[in-house]
C-alpha cells in the first residue's frame, strides 16, 4: 500500500493492484494494471519535468543572490 500510495496511485488503484499483486490474474486485470502503470509513469514524467524546471529557477535566483552578495561586500 506505501508503495502504492508512493507512486501517486489512489486508494481505489492500490485496491485493484493488490487484486492482481502476487497471483496469477486474468488478463483482463493485467491489461487494467498496465494501462494504470502507464499513466502513472506520464504523471510522474511530468512531475519530474516540473520539478527540473523549478529546481534550475531556483538555483539561477540563488547564484543572482550570491553574485549581489559579493557586489555588496566590495563596496
């Protein structure tokens, strides 16, 4: 279930995975599960992509930060 819960899925998706987890399953619950996965890993694609983005403003604004620092002790 943390696992689950770790990759973004709901209550209800971890309920369906756990129906699959660790038995055989019928094709059916597979196909559900792979198509569950694999809208999953495009959310957390984008979260990521999302996060590189802020991760690069937020250092650019610290290294402008930095550089006024240094400006400033000059004076």
């Amino acid at each position: 279930i943390l696992r689950g819960r770790r990759f973004g899925f709901s209550l209800e998706e971890i309920r369906q995975w756990l129906l699959v987890y660790g038995k055989k399953g019928e094709r059916q619950q597979l196909d559900q599960w792979l198509t569950l996965a694999d809208r999953q890993l495009v959310e957390l694609e984008r979260q990521r992509a999302e996060l590189d983005v802020s991760i690069a403003d937020l250092k650019a604004l610290r290294a402008t930060a930095v550089e006024e620092m240094g400006k400033l002790e000059q004076e």
